[in-house]
C-alpha cells in the first residue's frame, strides 16, 4: 500500500477505451493502493460498465485515503457510479 493516500483521475473524452486498457489501468492503480489481491474480476466490471454507460465521455477517480480505495465515474450529467474497498492491513 501507497505510504500516503493518492488520487489518480483521468478524463475520458468520448470513445469507450478497450476492455483490455482499463483492465490493466484499474490494476496498476489497485496494486499501488494495496488492493490488488482483494479486487475480484466484478469490480473491474463494474467500472467497464459505467464507463461505457458514459458513451466513454466521463471522468474517473480512484482516492486512496483512510485506509480505503474509492472509485467515482463522473459525467455532464452527474455520478453515473461509485463503489468503495477497505485496503487491506499488512
């Protein structure tokens, strides 16, 4: 786990990446936050799906702070999702 919390946000700006690119985004960020053995296939997924639901225009933002990982998809029109992991104690 990162010694202190971190942001990591990226803008989208209209085509939906491939699966296999934010796979391995979600993935680094993950490791970097602590989480990676915790983070199961759906939660993977489940930002793949917002993401397309934004039509790829979206914003998204992992936050590693307090002993947790937050993960927000933004769009125009507002949170389209956002979930959360406790990171794991060493």
């Amino acid at each position: 786990m990162a010694d202190r919390g971190f942001v990591f946000a990226l803008e989208l700006s209209g085509r939906v990446p491939p699966s296999a690119l934010l796979r391995e985004l979600a993935s680094g960020v993950f490791a970097s936050a602590g989480v990676a053995a915790a983070a199961p296939p759906s939660l993977v997924d489940g930002l793949q799906a917002a993401v397309e639901g934004a039509g790829g225009r979206c914003h998204v933002r992992f936050l590693a702070e307090a002993g947790e990982l937050e993960i927000v998809v933004t769009s125009s029109a507002g949170r389209i999702w956002r979930t959360s992991r406790a990171i794991p104690r060493p």
